[in-house]
C-alpha cells in the first residue's frame, strides 16, 4: 500500500510540474537595438543595426537531442541575416540558447555571406518573453547589442 501512495504522489508531481517544463516551440519575433560596423573590406561608413527587427522558429533538433532556434534578421536599411543556436541549458521557467549570426552582403556579385558574430537568448517556456544579446567580432574590435521578443504561434 505504502508503494502505491508514493507511486500516485509521484505521478501527482509529475502532472502538476508539466506545464513548468513545456517547450516554447514555435514562432518567435521581435526586436534588438545596438549596432557595428560592416566587415572589412565592404566599403561603408554608415553601420547596421543587427537584429533590429528579427524573427525565427524555436523547434526540436531533428538531428540530435535538443532545440534549436533559426531564422532571418532585418534592419531599415534593407540589412539582413541568418542566425542559428541550440538550447543548452534549462530550467523550470527558462531555455538558454547559443549560436552564431551571420550578415548577407548582396551589394556584391555574386553575393557573400559572413560570420558576424555569436548570440546569447533566453526564452521564457510559459511563451510570455525572451530576450538576448548579439555580438558581432569585426577588426578586432567587440559589438555588441540587446534583442527581446515573444512567441506568436506553435
């Protein structure tokens, strides 16, 4: 009997903590701030503004245990990229995730793509928020800026 009580106790736990480790998957967007300059040797004064506008998808690894998160960022100055990271690390309330970024320079022909830098972003697993930084390496010098969002659709 005593064996059955615990059993029902620990399937009760289970049950109630369930909600507290769903998945954010889904549809994630929103915005950043920050900027840095273009990579050398494109010909640029004026900086992007990386992540100023972005949207991607949190889902499982088909190819590994996990999560990753992808997708494109954008910026008002026709600016865009990739980025792709994998969940790391987890709690009851949050995901870390880490990846790279990269930044297509379609002013040439053909077009190249560069590693921009790396992201760090943590999401909320209610869907409620996330928010992260970007960190962009160009001639030895360290950008950096600050990207938040929340989760629109499974």
């Amino acid at each position: 009997m005593r064996k059955i009580t615990i059993a029902l106790a620990a399937a009760a736990i289970m049950l109630a903590a369930a909600p507290a480790f769903a998945q954010p998957v889904g549809t994630w967007t929103g915005a950043g701030e920050g900027w840095c300059p273009y990579p050398i040797p494109t010909p640029s004064s004026a900086p992007m503004y990386p992540w100023q506008e972005w949207k991607g998808r949190f889902e499982p690894n088909p190819d590994e245990i996990g999560y990753v998160f992808y997708g494109d960022w954008y910026d008002a100055s026709g600016n865009h990229g990739t980025f792709r990271g994998k969940a790391l690390l987890g709690t009851p309330e949050e995901i870390a995730c880490q990846g790279t970024w990269t930044w297509w320079n379609e002013k040439v022909d053909p077009p190249q793509v560069y590693k921009m830098g790396t992201f760090n972003m943590l999401f909320r697993r209610d869907g409620s928020s996330c928010h992260g930084e970007w960190k962009a390496t160009n001639d030895d010098a360290l950008y950096h800026g600050y990207m938040k969002g929340y989760w629109v659709e499974p």
